[in-house]
C-alpha cells in the first residue's frame, strides 16, 4: 500500500522555483546524506510527497510528487568524472532541489505543477497528523491562530496519516486553476515586489 510524506522546501529553493519553474513538473527531486538535503530513504516507489513551503507563517502545497524511482537513468546525464564536473547535468534545470547537495541521489517522480497559490487552511493546519514507525502520531507544533510560527516541525521528511495525506490530497485537487506565475495575489513573497494595479 502507497504511503504520503511531506518535505519541506526552504525559501532559497522557492526562491529559484518561482524565477523559472512554475507551472512546470519536475521530473525529478534529490535525497541526500546531510541535513542540508532531505533523505527520502523512507519513501518508496508508488509513494507521494507534498513539498511544502512556509512564508510569513502560511504553509503552501507547491507540488506532490509521487516516486517513480530512486536510481541514476540516462535522463540524468553523465556521472562526474571529477570534483568540478556537475553531478547531474541532465537535470540542469531542477538543480534547486538539490542536485549538489552531499551525496545528492535522484529521486524521479511524476509530479503536479510548481504553483504557491493553494495554502493550507488554518483549521486543516492544525488537523494534520504525521505517524513514525512505531505508528505515534503526532501534530505541527506552534500553530496559533492557524498560523504557522516556526516551521521546526516540517523540516524533514515525514509520513502523514492516511486521513491527512487524503485531506491535503483533496485540497490540491479542488484548486482552481493557478494565477499568473502562481502567486497568491494576497500575500507578498519573500524579497519579491507586490502585484499593483495600475490606475487611470
């Protein structure tokens, strides 16, 4: 049976994501061996991720991806011969999700487009339940007000309750279609300008 996890994408990924990708699948994300990059050793083929992303406290859905493998294909180009060579030239244009990163391996997925328009409810924040192997369950810390004040608690890559992965599932699903370039027009992104209307 599949499973569903989250993964947190920090504001420098979003950053580059929201400059050339949304809109776009990526056919692919990177697991890694140091805290600077997700480890996806617990999630298996057939299952999802939602890569999440926090700004000023709201938590977004940008993508769910669901694992069609976890080896190096042709598609990733050729393996480095040395130090300075990159490690997945193939995939130049999704290096953002950590291509580089420490022992960086290739996760390929099929995958829903990059957006940030479709956050999280309040109510539905404070709902969700993440389980461990020992089947604890347990919720986000620091939600107030159904808002998210420290994302501690996302950082990682954590299995969600069938019930939870369902609801965000649902969530995703039921948006409309993405604004221009996929930004919420109510809430400005980090070290990005806010969308005017001009006047007459």
């Amino acid at each position: 049976m599949s499973a569903a996890f989250t993964t947190l994408w920090t504001h420098d990924v979003c950053r580059e994501l929201r400059r050339h990708c949304v809109g776009q699948r990526p056919p692919v994300a990177f697991s890694g061996v140091h805290q600077s990059l997700p480890s996806w050793t617990s999630v298996g083929v057939g299952d999802d991720v939602f890569a999440l992303h926090v700004n000023r406290c709201v938590v977004y859905v940008v993508s769910r991806l669901r694992v069609v493998d976890k080896q190096r294909r042709a598609c990733c180009g050729a393996a480095p011969a040395t130090w300075r060579d990159p490690a997945y030239p193939g995939h130049d244009d999704w290096t953002m999700l950590g291509a580089g990163g420490c022992g960086a391996s290739p996760v390929h997925v099929e995958a829903t487009p990059i957006r940030f328009d479709v956050a999280v409810p309040g109510d539905l924040l404070g709902a969700l339940t993440w389980r461990n192997r020992r089947g604890e369950q347990r919720t986000l810390k620091y939600v107030v007000d159904g808002r998210l004040e420290r994302s501690v608690s996302l950082q990682g890559v954590y299995r969600l309750t069938d019930e939870s992965a369902a609801r965000l599932g649902a969530l995703l699903d039921s948006s409309p279609a993405p604004t221009e370039r996929g930004r919420p027009l109510h809430v400005h992104q980090d070290r990005q300008p806010s969308l005017t209307v001009n006047t007459p």
